[in-house]
C-alpha cells in the first residue's frame, strides 16, 4: 500500500510524513562522533575507525594545515583508510571532493581546477597522473597515498598514528568534532555530475541533506552485512557508508572492481544480508552460469538504482532470493543526496515506484505547466533539503534548481491513477553506462579533433540494452578528406578516454544527419537512427 498523497489542484505527490531518522541540525561529524563512541565494541573494527577518524582529523588541521572549508580531493577504492579519511574530514569540517579512481588526467584536471583542493588523498599508483593533473590546473595541494609509499609522498599510515591527543578527542566531554552551526548550508562535500557541456559539475551538498537522506531508501540496523561495490564517487557508496556506519551495520569491503564471480564469493563466503547493485551488475549476475547453485540464503534485501529496471529483471532475479527476501527498485539524484523514490511499498513492472518521506513530485509539460494521470513530461522533485549548487556555476544551478526549489532531473516520466511513477525517457542527452554519465558532446569534440580531415560531423548518442545505454557514433564523412573507418574511430578514442567512454555500440556511417532548419543536430532522430543500424547489424 503506498502511504504518498496527492493534491488535485496543484497534481504534486507527496512521499509519506515522516521525520528524518538522524537530526540534520548538526554536522555529519558531530553525528558520527557521537555514535561511534556509543558502539565502540560492536565490531572491534568500530572502535579503531573512530580513533583513526579523530587522527585523521588532527592531522589534517595540525600536520597539514588546514583550515575549516579547505577543499580535500579523495580518489580512492573503499577501504578502512577510506572511511577514516572520510569521517576525518568530515569532524574536521573539511569538504570532500570524490572522485572515480578510473578517471583519466583530464578528467581529474577540469574538476581540480574547478574545486581547487589544498590536499589530495589517493591510491599510490594514482599519484603520478594525479601529479601531472595538478601541473596541468595549475594547482599545488599536498599529495597524500594510500597504500606504499612513493616518491616520498606521505601516507595515510603516517596521519593515523597514535600522537598522545586522540583519547582526549574520543573520550572526553570536553572536546568535540568541529560544530556546524547551520548544516543546511555548510558544505561537507562536492560530488561530480556531468554537465551539457560535456565537462563534470561539482554537486555541493551539505551536511544536512547528507543526514536527512542517508535513509531515504534504506534503514539499516546493527544486525545487517551489507556488500556496495559502489566507490565514494557515487551517493550510492555515500549513502551505504554513512548509514552503516551510524548504526553498528557490517560493511563487507573489498578493494577489487565489480565482477559477478567476486560478488558471489563474497555474499557466500560473509553470508551478506544486504545488497547494493546498478541494474548492470545485476544482470551481469543472472549472465552467470553456475547462478542457480549460489547459495543466497542470507540474502533479505537487494536494491537495485542508477539506471532503468525493468520488470523481467526483477523477475528474473526474484527467482534466487530466499523466501521473504526484497528486491526493491530506486530511483535517485546525486542533487537530492540519495534516493526519492522506492518501489518499497508499491511495485509496477518497470516502475520507480513512489516519492520518499519528504519529498514532493509532479510531471510539467514545456510550458511548466503540471500534468495528470498517465501524461508524460519532465519530472520535477522538490524536497526541504536539496543540492546548495554546483561548485562555481550559477547558470547550470539556476538551469537545474527553479525559483520555487523545484529540481529539473531531465527524466520524461508519467504516473498512473496510484500515484506509481515509471520513468519513460530522458529530456536530456546524457547517456548512462555502468552507472557512469557520459556528455555525447565531449566525446564528439575529441572524435572531430582527432579526426577532423576526415569526418564533416558526427553525432554520439546512446544504444538502450538493459541495464545500460551503448555509446555509438553517427559519422559523415568529408567528400575530399582521408579514408577512416569504424576501427579507426573506436580505437582512437579509446586511447583519450576512460573505459566506460569507449564507443561499445560501434560507429556508423551516414551520408548527412537530421538537422533543424536553423542548422542544430536533431538528437532524437539520430537516436532513432542509430538503433534502427545496430539492430540491423545484429541480425
């Protein structure tokens, strides 16, 4: 039964009424200090991680110098260190940046530039092009590594040994994290989001909307074991993090990258009760073979966000979950801080379910103008705590917050007569693969550099499979330049970009590209195209 309301005149859907379960009027590191000290023998793991925050935090201000609102960058796998750098920064109130450890130089360049860090912690063999994205911004924050020491870089081991002050931090009543006095606005960290230019936007959010919306599509308890591959780049990996964390829960970590094999282990071997995973991962899951002899039996609750799920997958995998055991949909926004949508009281085959506690929800056409039953337009969400802007651009925060604090997510949505929401098509042209935002502007600038003598122009949009969208190429070439061919192209841009970037749907050939009279790309229709060519190609 779905406990949303819903008001006729103004066609808003309301999630239910509820408070949120941490106060946000305090700072994420007031919070964490206080539970941490309250379950220090839990796990014994507990009690080092609140000492190794509170040596992080000394450190921070007393080693390295900084200052309350100094940028730290965090490039980094999850990991014990991880967790202490981060609620380390957070005590200290030093706002985080967190970044993908896959990124390529440029990639780290433009949102260093923009974030401007005085420290950067990262894995040790992320130094070098860390070093070399820092020469190329222009910037010169101290290098902090992860793991071996390398080319005299201090590590995070040195920042967390025991100097003499901390038990005074943790134990006494006279000593506390850094107070924040308005968590509404204080900044506790920047996440990235992809901009229509094709270069990242920096998602500040603060410490209230950290606290307010850790919970919003999961509340965990202290008996849990919960398994995210998901790093600190993601509000998923975020959100896991804060809320097992606060509530004692057992957090399976594991430095490797996703693969199903790995997974299975790890749920078998821990006996994981709790799983996080994009729609990829899951369908990489069903994909494997011997899927029918893995031993679920823990497993209570998976959620499954971060890109379209459709009914059949969760079918499919409802199929291996022991009896009683959830598979709840999600649907959500690095600007909200977490989800605003669960299918946890309501389920429709290939739905987002209903609007969280304290979120509100309505569909507009282009004039603005709210829809009905069963009408698409662009899903707007508003809730009290929201995204503060993106860090350093006031244009692309007025594009995406309104006036009346409604948020644009760029998502063509309808709902039906229950209030259920589902999700239809993007307003936008961002394509998503493996969880990743991929701008097709920035992939068709580096194609047209690389191949400027012989390409007219070229539209990059997305193929839909499940789980994913495939990057792919419409290419027209000049009638006069040099010969190149599909390989070309794809190997090409391999070289200049992240993996999750590559051209996995291919690249065709066309003679010209639909164009609007006053000479714009029409995206759509190169979309339609595009589909039409690889599907006829896989026949």
């Amino acid at each position: 039964m779905s406990l949303t309301f819903f008001d006729e005149t103004t066609k808003i859907w309301r999630g239910p009424l509820m408070a949120p379960l941490y106060n946000p009027a305090q700072g994420i590191g007031e919070l964490l200090h206080r539970v941490l000290q309250r379950t220090p023998t839990r796990i014994a793991q507990i009690s080092q991680l609140h000492l190794w925050s509170v040596r992080f935090a000394q450190s921070l201000t007393g080693c390295c110098g900084l200052n309350r609102g100094d940028m730290v960058t965090v490039v980094a796998r999850n990991g014990e260190q991880t967790a202490a750098v981060v609620f380390g920064c957070f005590m200290a109130a030093v706002p985080l940046n967190t970044l993908d450890p896959n990124f390529r130089s440029e990639d780290y360049e433009h949102m260093l530039k923009t974030v401007e860090p005085k420290a950067i912690v990262c894995e040790s063999e992320l130094a070098p092009v860390l070093k070399q994205a820092c020469e190329a911004a222009s910037i010169e924050p101290q290098l902090i590594v992860i793991g071996k020491r390398i080319n005299g870089y201090p590590t995070v081991d040195d920042f967390l040994l025991p100097n003499g002050l901390e038990e005074h931090f943790v134990r006494t009543l006279f000593f506390s994290p850094v107070h924040i006095e308005d968590p509404a606005q204080e900044l506790a960290i920047v996440l990235c989001s992809s901009g229509t230019t094709g270069l990242s936007k920096g998602v500040c959010l603060s410490h209230a909307i950290c606290i307010a919306h850790t919970t919003s599509l999961w509340k965990a308890t202290d008996c849990e074991r919960v398994l995210c591959f998901s790093s600190l780049y993601w509000v998923s990996g975020l959100g896991v993090l804060l809320n097992s964390s606060v509530v004692g829960a057992t957090r399976i970590i594991t430095r490797e990258s996703f693969n199903a094999r790995l997974l299975i282990d790890l749920v078998e071997q821990f006996r994981v009760t709790t799983l996080f995973m994009p729609p990829a991962q899951a369908l990489a899951l069903l994909g494997e073979p011997t899927i029918g002899m893995v031993d679920f039996s823990s497993l209570q609750l998976v959620l499954c966000g971060g890109g379209p799920v459709s009914g059949e997958l969760k079918t499919s995998f409802e199929r291996y979950l022991p009896k009683g055991a959830k598979f709840i949909v999600g649907y959500g926004l690095s600007e909200i801080g977490g989800g605003c949508f669960t299918t946890v009281h309501t389920y429709k085959s290939g739905a987002i379910g209903t609007p969280t506690a304290g979120v509100e929800a309505k569909i507009v056409d282009n004039d603005g103008t709210a829809l009905g039953v069963d009408r698409e337009g662009e899903l707007l969400i508003r809730a009290e705590y929201v995204f503060l802007e993106y860090y350093g651009n006031p244009s692309e925060t007025s594009e995406m917050l309104d006036s009346d604090g409604w948020l644009h997510t760029g998502d063509i949505a309808r709902y039906d007569e229950d209030g259920v929401f589902f999700v239809v098509d993007r307003k936008k042209d961002i394509i998503k693969y493996a969880g990743f935002q991929i701008s097709p502007t920035e992939l068709e600038a580096k194609i047209m550099q690389l191949f400027a003598g012989s390409l007219l122009m070229v539209c990059v949009t997305g193929i839909p499979v499940p789980g994913n969208d495939l990057p792919v190429a419409l290419a027209v070439r000049q009638p006069e330049g040099a010969m190149v061919g599909e390989r070309d192209i794809i190997d090409g841009l391999a070289e200049v970009v992240a993996d999750f970037k590559k051209l996995r749907g291919g690249v065709f050939f066309v003679d010209s590209l639909p164009m609007t009279p006053s000479g714009k790309v029409v995206r759509r229709r190169c979309k339609e195209i595009a589909i039409a060519l690889y599907e006829q190609e896989r026949q």
